[in-house]
C-alpha cells in the first residue's frame, strides 16, 4: 500500500509546539490550544504563527523523518559515523566544548550535540534513501554496457619508475631539464629491454621504487578500484601480457616502464553485477549535482505527499527551486 504523507495545520502546530516532536498533544476543546479570560488562540492561528517563524524548513525535516527513520533504523555505523563527523568538528575548535556548543548553536541552529546528532542522522539516512533511489534508476543496458566496457580481470604486472630529481626551489627551467633527464634515461633502459637486457634486473637497478625495486619491480594483482595512477592503470591495461611499454609512461612519480605480467579472466556480470551498480549511481551522483534534491523530490512524491495548505506546498515549491537553483549557479561558476 501507498503510504501517503499529508501535511495539516494541527498537526504541524502540535508537532511544533512539543520539543522534539516526540510527545502527543491533545487539544480538549475542539481547535483551542489555549484561552484565557479576553478569549481563545486556536490552533489555526498558532499553526500560522510557528509556519512564519520556522520556515519550511522545519516541514521538510518533519516530511523526512516520518519516511526514513522507520525504514533506516539507526545502526552501529551510522552512530561512528556521526561520532567521527562530530569529533572532527570539535577538533576545529579545539575540543573546547563551550566554543564548539555556541559554534553549532550560531551556525546550525540546534541547541545542544544531541539536536546535533538528530540533525545529522536524518541527513545520514536521507544520504541512504538517496542512494537506494539512484541505484534502482540503473538500467540493464548501463550494467551490460559498464561491465562490457570497464570491468576487467586483475592484473599483474613488473615496472620500472624513474623519477626526476627535482626540488620546489629549481626554476622552471632546472625541473624541465630534470623531468627530460629522467624521460631520457626511462628510454635507454627501454634500449636495454630491446637488445635482451632482463627486466627484474634492471628494475633492481635502476627502479625508484623502494616498495617494489627490490623484487624485480612486481606490483601484485590490482584493478581499477584500487586508487592506481589513470596513466599507469591505462597503459597496464592496454599491454598484452608478457610485453612492455615501449614509450615511457608518465605518472605523478615520474616516468615508467611497465612490463605485463599476468591478467586474471574477467568475472563474470552476476559476481560483480551490485559493484557496478553501485559505480553507477556514485558516477551519477558525482556527475548531477542535482540528482541528490530530484532524488528526494521524488522519493516525496512516490510517498504521495500532500499538502491540505496552498500556502506550504508554494513554500516547498519554491524552496526546493532554490536548492536546485543553487546547485546549478554553484555548477555553472565552477565551469566557467
């Protein structure tokens, strides 16, 4: 069944008016939340009066809370999660409570690290919920097409890495001269391969390499997740096995020659297939700034979400606007 979220006057202003939101209020007479001798103030009208002070904001929170703190229970990884996010914003101020209390107080507008970690357990569970959206938006032909265009076996291969001798007080011209020095000489070793020089000896001689110099330059099975320079991960795959690069390869590190060692068969789609979705929705994610606001934008509405106050629903409208407003001016500033 479709679970559908309204949005009443009353229940936002009981909602607002009892701290957390947690305890229920019942109003004994009808619509009066209060009245004294000169007369009545109804819910309505304090439903009014909290709606203009705290935004919408407060709705949206409220909207949040009722769709996923049910279906994602807080955990032990949520609780580190939020423990560390805290830690390292005590750490900012260093671990002075008093300034980290007005800090948060001024800037996020809570009251105390409790509110503080309500506010950051609703955004951790929203950061799941939006998760969850993305990956169930992959298609079939974007998993058959990642896997049959990125996804490869493991692969073993020796090098050599020659690094330029170069220091932050050299000219531009000193480490030019540095960086040619070390293509150079990269290539005479190339030379040496040609005429039947052994690899893993060269590479015990000459390599740059600490870690890896002195077993012939081996760097064991590794693939595309396991944080590999592009230019070095790219010309590994590209070799035939058995063979080496024959142009120096420049990395971050210097100037590389690469020798192919072993390739493991691919895997097949089903042992990898949750991997590349998960790939996929990051690299949506990482791509559309504004993927995050559409995707809880619709997870709203999938919940049937509706609003009984013309007035609040043209509030969430236009804030959900500016959020992907914003997101695109933040876009176009970057791209310019």
């Amino acid at each position: 069944m479709k679970k559908i979220v309204k949005v009443t006057a009353s229940a936002l202003a009981m909602c607002l008016l009892v701290t957390g939101c947690g305890n229920n209020a019942e109003l004994k007479d009808n619509n009066t939340v209060v009245k004294t001798d000169e007369g009545k103030i109804s819910a309505d009208t304090l439903y009014e009066e909290l709606r203009d002070k705290y935004g919408i904001s407060v709705l949206v929170d409220m909207i949040d809370h009722q769709l996923f703190d049910e279906k994602y229970k807080t955990d032990d990884e949520e609780e580190e999660t939020i423990n560390a996010q805290i830690e390292q914003m005590k750490s900012q101020y260093n671990n002075d409570d008093e300034a980290f209390l007005a800090a948060i107080q001024q800037y996020l507008g809570v009251e105390n690290e409790d509110e503080l970690k309500e506010m950051l357990s609703l955004e951790y569970k929203r950061n799941l919920a939006i998760e969850d959206y993305v990956k169930d938006s992959v298609t079939d032909d974007e998993i058959q097409k990642y896997y049959d265009d990125e996804v490869i076996g493991d692969i073993k291969v020796r090098h050599i890495l020659i690094s330029p001798e170069t220091t932050d007080d050299m000219s531009t011209e000193e480490q030019t001269e540095a960086e040619e020095k070390a293509k150079k000489e990269a290539e005479d070793l190339i030379k040496q391969l040609d005429d039947g020089a052994d690899f893993e000896e060269l590479a015990k001689e000459y390599s740059d390499d600490t870690g890896s110099a002195s077993d012939g330059g081996l760097i064991d099975y590794f693939n595309r997740d396991d944080n590999m320079d592009e230019a070095f991960l790219n010309a590994s795959i590209d070799l035939e096995e058995g063979k080496y690069t024959e142009e120096p390869v420049q990395s971050s590190y210097g100037y590389h020659i690469i020798l192919k060692v072993d390739q493991k068969k691919k895997p097949k789609l089903k042992e990898v297939k949750d991997d590349v979705i998960q790939t996929l929705a990051d690299n949506k994610l990482n791509e559309d700034a504004s993927l995050r606001y559409n995707a809880l934008i619709a997870i709203r509405e999938d919940a049937g979400i509706e609003f009984n106050d013309d007035s609040l629903k043209k509030d969430y409208d236009d804030l959900m606007q500016q959020l992907l407003d914003s997101v695109n001016t933040n876009t176009d500033t970057s791209a310019s």
